[in-house]
C-alpha cells in the first residue's frame, strides 16, 4: 500500500514552461474534446512528432541543426482550419524565400522585415532562426495524440526555445497532414515555434499555446487506491474553505470543473438529478491525472479563467482569474485569487518523485501512458 501523503497546490501554482499545445487548433478544441470524457471528441491521430530546444549545453555538435521557427505554420485564422503546411500557403512561400537550404547561410536576416500574408515579419515573434537546435529524444517528451500537446520531462529555463514538426491522420483516412519539416528532410529545417528564446510577450499568441492547467502534486507512481483530491474556494466573507462557490452552492467544484463525471469502476454515473458523478475526482490515466509523474490535468484550458466566467455568466473578480492566464505568473501572485482556490488531497505514491523521470537514460518504450484504455506514445 505505501504511506498515504498528503499535497495542496494554489491555483497559481501551475506548471508553467513545461506543457505545450501545438497550435491553435488543438487550444481552441480542447475543452469540447474531453467534455465526455473518457471518449475524447477528436479526428485526429498524432503518429510522429519532432520536437526541438537551443542546445545549452554542450552537447555534441553533431546532434545540432539549424531551425527556421514559423509561428503562424499550420494556423487558419482564429484556430478553426485542420492544421497543414498547406494552410495559407505559408509554407510554400517560406520555403521559396529562404532558397537553397545551406546550413551557413543567415536565415535570421533573409526573413527579418519579409512580409508574409500581409504580416511583417519580426525575429522573435513571428519567426525565429537558430543554429543551435537539438532535436528532443523520445523519452525527453511525451505527446498526447488526440489532443494535441506535449508534455516535456523538464520544463524550459528562461531563454529556451521550442518548436515542433509532427504529422497526422484523421479518422477513416489515410491521408497524411504535417506541420513543419521532419529531421532528414534538409539541413535547415523549417518548423512551427512554440517558444521563443528572446522574449517572453503575454500578447503573442505563442502565449495561449503555453498551457496553464496542469500541476504537479510533487509525487511519482501514484497509486488509484486511497486517491483523493478535491477543490476549494477561501471564502472571504466567512475566512472559511468551503468546495463550492456562492453563486454555484448546488454543485461542488469537482464537479463544476467537469472532473467528477464517473464511478468508481470508471463508468459513467447518471443521478436523479440530472447531474453525473460520484462526488469522488475521477483517476482518468493521461486525461485528469498523470500518475506516474504526480502531474493532475484539468478538463478546461482555463479553469478559473474563461471557463469560470462561461459558468457563472459574469466576470466576477471574486471568482474569475482572468490573471492566472493573460499575465506572467510573478505577476498575477498579486491577485487575491491566487491563493484562494486549491486543490488538495491525499496519495499513495513515491514522494517527491514528479520532478521528471530521471530522463537521462530511460530506455525508449519503456514509459508506458494509457489513456482511456489507449497507449500514449512516446515521442
């Protein structure tokens, strides 16, 4: 059975740098895609995926490339276009404009002040070039395929970059989508930038790409049994942690933030009500928790956000954390929200042990992720 341990994390406290969508497209279908979890409402199958950070190290020379980052690669307006090089055209005419691929040749100041579907472009915003690229190895990363985000072993320091190339199919056809260029395809390759390493700008659309839902509880092998977590909200008005908010009395926060939707054999709990669940969070391997890294994962990209004030039908600055995902984290601690939700319970496990998976050596295929009876892949 293991000691049971005990955890309690703050709103703010999500895991920042570490857990990234792909694009818009997987961002804006996110919280449709897992409303009736344990299905995920999704088309789409990820079957390879590259990922890509400035080697800090000093690493051998032979594992760098150079990079050309899009940021606008694969993205239709407003997130709504299946993700493609085909989309606006973008690809074509960045590939046109950077010519013969040659790993000397200066990249960064053939794109700077181009103009691309009527947008300028700007080093470290909507693009970037890098020499010093390094590709992630399998067990550095994992993805999740259905819903479009990776989730990194380590998080990124400060002037770290990120970018990724992957490919798809949908369902029922064999037709291949890809986003970027895969590794043996030229010795510059372009990709779609996720991060960038001179800058942080909360009003880039690279920001949203970030996501801000997932946290960890600082624990590994996390056992199902004796697993409890729950939410609460520090009432101003009486100084106490109630699990429900005042305009909501009628349904627990579990529930509010769809994570309560199943029994505990992990099927789904019809109440007389009308209402789903068993006041118990459910342990969903890869969709609400990741238990052997201790990480648990919201249904919502933003919780106490825009989801909350969807919910409430207000922007009600006692319940709504617009902060939490429009502003750096050292400066939405300020809010007096920050501390006023948390999530809190109790785990058998190894304490300590999220931290990552001791990613130096473990051997590729040996981390083993299932979602919903379905086996996450390893990059």
């Amino acid at each position: 059975g293991g000691a049971v341990n005990n955890f309690k994390v703050n709103a703010i406290d999500y895991e920042e740098n570490q857990h990234f969508f792909i694009g818009h497209y997987f961002l804006n279908k996110y919280d449709g895609a897992l409303i009736n979890y344990p299905q995920i409402n999704s088309t789409i199958n990820i079957t390879r995926m590259e990922v890509w950070v400035l080697d800090q190290g000093n690493s051998n020379l032979a594992y760098q490339k150079s990079i050309i980052g899009i940021r606008d690669l694969g993205e239709g307006a407003g997130g709504s276009a299946f993700p493609d090089n085909s989309v606006n055209n973008l690809y074509d005419n960045i590939s046109a404009a950077a010519g013969t691929r040659e790993a000397g040749k200066n990249y960064g100041t053939i794109f700077q002040g181009q103009t691309f579907g009527g947008i300028t472009y700007d080093n470290g915003e909507e693009f970037i070039y890098n020499t010093k690229a390094r590709k992630l190895n399998a067990s550095e990363f994992t993805f999740q395929p259905q819903l479009g985000y990776i989730s990194l072993n380590q998080k990124l320091n400060e002037n770290q970059l990120l970018a990724v190339s992957y490919s798809y199919t949908m369902n029922g056809s064999n037709k291949v989508y890809k986003v970027g260029e895969f590794s043996e395809e030229s010795p510059v390759l372009i990709t779609k930038v996720l991060r960038v390493n001179n800058r942080v700008n909360t009003e880039s659309p690279m920001w949203k790409l970030m996501m801000k839902n997932i946290y960890s509880i600082d624990a590994g092998q996390v056992s199902q049994d004796g697993f409890i977590l729950n939410v609460y909200y520090r009432d101003p008005a009486s100084g106490g942690k109630i699990n429900y908010i005042p305009p909501k009395k009628e349904q627990n926060l579990l529930r509010l933030f769809n994570w309560d939707r199943l029994n505990m054999n992990g099927d789904i709990q019809n109440n007389k009500d009308g209402s789903k669940g068993d006041g118990i969070f459910d342990f969903v391997n890869g969709i609400t928790i990741r238990p052997e890294t201790g990480r648990i994962i919201f249904t919502k990209v933003e919780p106490f956000g825009q989801y909350m004030e969807d919910v409430l039908g207000s922007n009600d600055p006692q319940y709504v954390f617009h902060d939490l995902y429009d502003k750096q984290k050292q400066y939405a601690v300020s809010s007096n929200l920050s501390q006023r939700y948390t999530m809190e319970g109790r785990y058998k496990g190894v304490q300590g042990q999220g931290i990552s998976l001791g990613a130096v050596n473990v051997p590729q295929g040996s981390v083993k992720v299932a979602a919903n009876g379905v086996q996450l892949t390893e990059g």
